[in-house]
C-alpha cells in the first residue's frame, strides 16, 4: 500500500468530527461548569476549605481508580454497535441524571448533611464520567491513521469543546444577578437541570453517529464473573505495559504538571477579583469573573487553536508543544503586574498568552497519545486505545484531583475565611502568589520532560507502513 492511497484512506468526514467535537463539549461543560458552581459550596453554602478538598479530591481519586477499568472493558468488549458506542450512551445519561440531582443543596438542610449529600453524588456522576469518558476518548484515537489527520481531529473537537469555557464563565453574572435568583445557591439548582439535559444530548451525540464495527468475532478477553479476577490482573499488566513506553509516560508525566497546576489555582480567579480587584464587592465585580473565563476560552478558540495546529504541521507537534507552553509562561508572569485594583481591564491583555497553555496542550497531547497506540501496537501486536485512554485520562483525573485538594490547603495555608465579605491583605497575598507561581513551575518541568520527545512526523509514518505490511501479510 502506498503512501498516498494510505492518506486517503486516513481522512476523516467533517460531519464525524463534529459529532465527536459534541461529545468534547459534554465532556469539557460538566467540569467547567462545576469549576464554578463549586464557589457556591464555600461562598454561600458554609463549606470550610477542608470540605471543599475533600468533594474536589475524593471523588476524582475514585473516577481515576475506575478510568482503567473501564479502559479494559472497552477494549475487550463484543458487540456488533463495536467496542465503544453503548458505553458513551450510558455513561451519558448516569452523568446528566446524577449532575442534576448532585447539586439540590439546601442551606436549611445544614453543612454536614449537604457535605455528604454533594459527595455521594459526586461519585455517581464521576462513575457516569468513567463509563463515558474513557471510551469516547478511545473513539477518538481510532478515527485515523494519519499523523496530521489526527491532530485535525482533535483539534475540531477542542475548538468546539472550547465553547463549553465561553459559556460557563457567564453563569457567574445569571447566579449572582437578584434580577434572575435570589440567591446564587437557588440558582445552581435551577441550572444544573438544564446544564444536566443538554450536556447529555451533546454526549450520546457520538454513540448515535461515530461509525464503528462490529466487534463480535474478535477474540477478546471474555468480560464475565468468572474472568473478573484474571481481569483485574491483566488490568495491571496493561497499565504497567503501556507506562513502559517512555513516549507516553512523557505525555502523561507533562499533561499532569501542567493540568495539575492551572486546576490548582483556577478557582483563585473569581476571589483574586473580588476581593482584589473590588474589595470583596461582588456586584460591583460585575461580569469580571465571567470576562476572564469567557474571553480566554474565546482566544482558545479563535487564536491558540488554528495556531497551535498550524504550528504542529510546520515545526511538528513537540515544537509546537515547547512553543505553546512557553508562551503561556508569559502569560502568568503578565497576571502578576496586570491584576490591578480599579483597572480590572488590564488583566485582558495576559489572557492570549495565557490561554497557549490549556489550549494547546490537548490539541497537541491527545494526538501524540494516538500515535504512542501506533507505537505500542507495532512492539506489542495489541491494540489498546481504551487502556492508553484511560490511563492517560487517569494521570490528567489524578491530577485534578490532587489539584482539588491542594486548592482548599491554600485557601487554609493563606487564611481565606469561607464567606467573609473582605478578607486580609496577606490571604490575596498569598492566592496572587500561588496563582502566578504554581502554574509556572509545572509548565517549566513539562517542557523538561517532553524536551528529548522523539515522535516525529517521519517516524510515525515508518510505524504506520510497518502495521500497513503486517496486516497485509495476514
């Protein structure tokens, strides 16, 4: 086979793009979104920032433990809808069900009863998070063969799961608008329902369209009772297998430095406004909280995303990597000088440069991780996107969660005092400081580990011809 007919073959329709881009949009609007319903928690509902760690950090530790599992299920699975598509159509509808029902908290109900309440339901939506997540992503990584196609791929699927952080950013102004609720804890019930139904719309969008095979006469491991224990421990030798490969463990290594820390200090935006910028006033903050979240999401979308593509395509997508990353340094070292209180229009001008960073590095990493599978399959004869999947997604959980729970150590190791309408100089000090600094750290030590990243174009297409020749000669 040729290269060329080989290309051709590796295109991928726009309307599957898209259809998969829906399913990143569900995937990327129900953590963003809870990004900023969890202020909520603290702000209006009494959580100390203990609490807050703990409904961040428990449940992302349980969805990181089942993200493999389900890697292993997926992959093994037989049936002729394929190995992914009913399980993207269940996990959607336990995430749009649980998301809704997780955030009917009542401030008469108490601190401690709506803290367990939130954290069970918290676990049942991220187990719908699971179920969908990982074989959605899987789905993904099987789309295409092709070096480029891949990174196209993802990268019309990020343009329109960015959208998810364009919009999000606005519920602060309908939450704490008197005009539209009450209370902004009124609020977060009444729009969790119709963030809960349309976020499971976009996300069964994909298993109803993204074509697939079936899979009843692969010989996969059965998935049955008896198995589960064999299961289980072949699980662990996939994990173990697939962390072997130093191209992918660079991915994850790097993905988890840098997701880590923006989640770590992203929810320090809306009180570095508040109670920087406007003195802990929340109505004259106004729309500033949303104008950050929104406008970078929207520089996401329109700027870092077609460059970052372009980049991959010029100087390939480790550059491209270093390159964006870099960038986004920048990006908080401005945050620092640009946060000023009575001209909170500055901070706009550090949003493109700081936007590089999240914004290529799925783009990017999701790509790399497709041609890591190449890799793997060519040593290993298995083909394993789930687990690759999963465990990738797993260091990126992981990591939100240990994020999660260095967020309320901060707000505790600073002093912020949950609820306070201002609070001490020393406390803003201190989340400024964390916000600028941590971000820069784990970007410096990903752009470490992915230096001597050594994937290029040329090699990956010298891996697809070899599977190309040893799936002929079968």
């Amino acid at each position: 086979m040729n290269t060329q007919t080989n290309l051709l073959r590796s295109r991928v329709s726009w309307g599957q793009k898209i259809a998969f881009g829906f399913g990143m949009l569900a995937n990327q609007m129900f953590p963003a979104v809870i990004s900023i319903f969890i202020v909520v928690l603290v702000q209006n509902l009494g959580f100390p920032g203990w609490m807050w760690g703990v409904v961040s950090l428990a449940p992302r530790i349980f969805d990181s433990i089942t993200d493999p599992i389900m890697g292993f299920i997926s992959d093994n699975t037989k049936s002729k809808w394929g190995r992914r598509r009913k399980y993207v159509l269940i996990g959607a509808l336990i995430m749009g069900v649980s998301f809704i029902i997780m955030w009917q908290l009542f401030l008469d109900n108490g601190v401690d009863y709506n803290f367990t309440y939130f954290l069970i339901w918290s676990l049942v939506f991220y187990l719908g998070l699971t179920i969908f997540g990982v074989p959605y992503v899987a789905m993904g990584y099987e789309m295409s063969d092709d070096f480029h196609e891949r990174t196209q791929i993802m990268a019309v699927a990020q343009w329109i799961g960015q959208w998810a952080w364009v919009i999000a950013p606005w519920f602060w102004v309908v939450m704490y608008d008197p005009s539209w609720f009450e209370s902004a804890d009124i609020a977060v019930r009444e729009l969790a329902v119709w963030v809960g139904i349309v976020c499971m719309i976009f996300a069964i969008i994909p298993a109803i369209f993204i074509k697939s095979e079936s899979t009843l006469e692969n010989n996969y491991t059965p998935l049955t009772f008896k198995n589960i224990g064999g299961s289980f421990k072949e699980i662990g030798t996939s994990f173990v297998e697939a962390f072997k490969s130093k191209p992918f463990r660079k991915l994850c290594i790097s993905t988890f430095f840098i997701f880590n820390a923006f989640n770590t200090v992203a929810g320090f935006t809306f009180f570095i406004i508040v109670y920087y910028l406007f003195n802990g006033n929340t109505g004259d903050a106004g729309i500033w909280p949303t104008l950050f979240g929104s406008c970078g999401a929207l520089v996401t979308t329109f700027l870092v995303i077609p460059i970052v593509t372009y980049m991959s395509k010029k100087v390939g997508k480790k550059n491209a990597f270093l390159i964006s990353q870099s960038i986004s340094v920048i990006g908080y070292i401005m945050f620092w000088f640009l946060f000023v209180p009575g001209k909170p229009y500055m901070f706009l001008f550090a949003l493109p440069f700081f936007s590089f960073g999240i914004g290529g590095l799925f783009t990017l990493m999701m790509s790399m991780t497709a041609d890591v599978i190449d890799l793997d399959e060519l040593q290993t004869g298995k083909r394993r996107e789930g687990v690759f999947g999963a465990i990738y997604w797993w260091m990126v959980k992981f990591g939100f969660a240990i994020a999660g729970g260095l967020t309320g150590t901060i707000l505790t190791l600073v002093g912020f005092t949950s609820g306070a309408v201002s609070q001490p100089e020393s406390a803003i000090t201190g989340l400024r400081l964390f916000f600028t600094g941590f971000p820069i750290l784990g970007t410096l030590v990903a752009i470490y580990v992915m230096w001597d990243y050594d994937i290029t174009e040329d090699k990956s297409n010298e891996i697809s011809e070899a599977l190309s020749r040893r799936k002929a000669a079968c």
